[in-house]
C-alpha cells in the first residue's frame, strides 16, 4: 500500500506531524510505501520558497495579522472565488504529481493540500481516500471541506466544530495530534540536566 503525506511548507508544525505519522506508520507496517509532499515546493518550485518563507515571517513578526486573515469568516467568504481558482490550478498540478506517484490514499496535514484534494474528489478528477488531520486545537474554517472522507481532531471540542460545519458524524474522529517518537521517551533528569547545562543541584523552574 502507498499513502502519500501532503502538507505545506517543510519548517512547520505541520510538516513535523507528517513526519511523525510517516514514522508511526512504518513502524506499525515496515511494508507501507510512503511518500511525503511539500506542495508549495512542489507545484511552485521556483516561488514556494519564497512564499513559505513570507508565510513564517508573518508567523514570527505579526501573529495578529495571521489570525485576523485565517481565523475571519469574513475574509474567508471574500475569497471563496479566488481560493477556488487556486485549487483548481493547483488541484491539476498536484494530479500530474498524484499520476505518477500512484498512492492509495492521500494524508493532509494542512488545509491547503486538504481543500485542493477536495475540490478535486468533488470534480470527480480524485478517487481515493482522502483523509485530513489536524495539528491545532481550534478547526479553523478553511478545514471543513465536502469531499474530505475522514477527519481526525486533536480533541473532542474540534470534533464538535467539524459537526457544526455539517461535516457527517461518521467522518470526524478524535485521535490526538501526531508526535514524533523521542516526545514519548522518558530521560533521567540528571542526563536532562547535564544535556541542558543546568546545574545538577539548583531546583529549576521552567516559565
């Protein structure tokens, strides 16, 4: 079985989370084919960077000006046109990619990639599972997508948010959000001490 992995932008959360699945799932099945998929790279090779680039930027100088564009329904229905324009040409991009690669189902970890898939399972250009995990604790509204076959939320609150958008009760589940490996591994605080150059015998506290 192949499962491609799609999200945006490589030095983010959300690729992390891509990561960790990709880990856990070969590790679970060593026979599992999996391919990961930068889609900003990948459909703007020459431009991606850039735009990745701006988009954690932003993150880092202006997180208010991010969360009034992401988090504003507003703007998300002023740009529902424009959006769908993008998916579209970005939808026949990522097929060419899809094409040769072959996979039997498709894992976004981001919203851009999830909606573009989308849009393209409702066209009828995409016939293989589709499956979207979040890495927030908050569904914000590009997530919620007709098309998307399996949601999977960090917790129980977001699954609500999903079944208020009219996203089917069969088609969200609470799982968690994906950690890599060395996150469930216990050190001894002295080896933590000493990794960290914390002196051995000062209590510390951590704000």
């Amino acid at each position: 079985m192949h499962i491609a992995l799609l999200y945006s932008a490589e030095h983010s959360g959300h690729a992390q989370a891509a990561h960790a699945l990709k880990e856990a799932l070969q590790a679970k099945d060593p026979s599992l084919q999996i391919s990961e998929i930068d889609l900003i790279r990948k459909i703007y090779p020459f431009l991606g960077p850039l735009v990745a680039k701006a988009y954690l930027e932003i993150l880092k100088q202006t997180p208010l000006l991010w969360e009034t564009l992401w988090n504003n329904p507003s703007v998300e229905e002023a740009t529902q046109e424009v959006r769908d324009l993008f998916h579209s040409m970005d939808g026949l991009k990522l097929q060419g990619i899809l094409n040769v690669l072959r996979p039997d189902a498709l894992v976004c970890t981001h919203a851009l990639p999830c909606a573009t898939l989308a849009k393209a399972k409702q066209r009828g250009r995409l016939g293989i599972p589709l499956i979207g995990v979040l890495t927030d604790f908050w569904a914000h509204s590009y997530w919620p997508c007709a098309g998307v076959d399996l949601y999977l939320t960090p917790t129980e609150e977001v699954r609500s948010q999903f079944l208020a958008r009219k996203i089917p009760d069969s088609n969200v589940q609470r799982t968690g959000i994906p950690l890599r490996s060395p996150f469930s591994q216990r050190i001894a605080k002295p080896l933590a001490r000493t990794k960290l150059a914390l002196d051995p015998e000062r209590p510390t506290v951590l704000l």
